[in-house]
C-alpha cells in the first residue's frame, strides 16, 4: 500500500533511549488538511497528534500530545480503510442530521426512548 493511497496510518513513537521499552501508537486519519511542507497532514481522533506524511511515507511529527516529539521521523504504517467506513463511503448521504448512517432513516438505530 502506498502512502497516497492509505487515509489512515499507526503512527509508533520511540521508546526510551537505550532499552526495549514499551512504545506508544496511534491511529491518525487524513481530515484533508495539509502540512508546512506541503504534504498530507494526518491527526489522532483529539487532533493532539499531528503528523505529516510525505508521498514515500517518511513520517515528521509536529505534535504528539502527551508524548514526546523526537528529533527525528516517527514509524508510520499504513492502514486499510476501516470497514465501516468503506460503506459509508458508498452510501448515500442521509436527507436530515437525525438520520441512522446506515439505513438513512431517520431515528434509526436508536435505543428506545432514547429519541
């Protein structure tokens, strides 16, 4: 899988230095903006991590939230497409902002009396 291709990648921080310490991932989805260096900008679900990901995959993180920015490129691996996410992708969209994602019907999905 190529980096154009994927809109979603594992992004691994560094350990510590000098052990096989427990590293720290993070899933970041491309939201369609782009980096200071003119490629795809990726982030994590809370737009803490931010990463921007070259056209070869090279990984330069500019936030990492809790954890610590390195010096240099961070481990990125491509991810597939989320299934859920494929078929929405293919779906219609809904006619109101009440309607369930999958059926299109409005109120769907829901727990009863929960609306």
């Amino acid at each position: 899988m190529t980096a154009k291709a994927s809109s979603r990648w594992l992004i691994t921080f560094p350990g510590p230095q000098g052990c096989h310490g427990t590293q720290e991932c993070v899933v970041v989805e491309h939201r369609g903006a782009l980096g200071p260096g003119g490629h795809r900008l990726y982030t994590d679900v809370g737009g803490t991590v931010r990463v921007e990901i070259t056209d070869s995959g090279a990984a330069h993180l500019l936030t990492g939230g809790t954890l610590p920015v390195p010096d240099t490129p961070v481990h990125a691996q491509p991810l597939p497409t989320a299934p859920r996410q494929r078929l929405l992708a293919r779906l219609p969209r809904p006619a109101g902002p009440a309607a369930d994602p999958v059926s299109g019907r409005a109120g769907a999905g829901r727990a009863p009396g929960h609306g």
